[in-house]
C-alpha cells in the first residue's frame, strides 16, 4: 500500500497542460472584452424591460390625444392640435 498519490504518465501530462494554459498571456485580453461587452449588454437589456413598461404608457396617451384632437400640457390646459 502507498501513502502518497504519483500521478501516471497521462495525469502528469495534464497537468502539465494544464499550468502551461494558466500560465498563458495572450488571450486575457480577449476574455476581458467578452466579460466587459457581456456585462455592458445585461445592463441594457435590464434598462429596456425596467423602461418598457412606462414608455409603452407614455406613447399610449400622446397616441390617445392625439387622436383626440386635444394635447394636456401642465404648463396650459390644453392646446389645439391641428389635424392634417
């Protein structure tokens, strides 16, 4: 019986790749710019669907004064909207 593992020829090959893999430079870079473009499309798409909602709402009552010949504005009661 042995106390200690040895790793055989295929896991010490592995591991060898394995470190030489860690210890590479070249491609960090490339991981960075997915990490950070992944990161910046979740913020958008979280930032439409919170938005959705409310700009749905807001195009549907331009929509329906529009279409009702009269425009509320806060700063007048109401302002005549010229039909074409």
């Amino acid at each position: 019986m042995r106390d200690t593992w040895t790793p055989t020829g295929w896991q010490r090959s592995l591991a060898l790749a394995l470190r030489r893999f860690g210890a590479e430079e070249d491609g960090l870079s490339t991981v960075d710019w997915v990490v950070i473009a992944a990161g910046a499309t979740a913020m958008g798409i979280m930032t439409l669907s919170t938005g959705r909602d409310t700009a749905t709402d807001y195009s549907a009552d331009i929509r329906t004064e529009l279409e009702g010949g009269r425009f509320v504005a806060p700063w007048l009661d109401a302002l005549p909207v010229q039909q074409p």
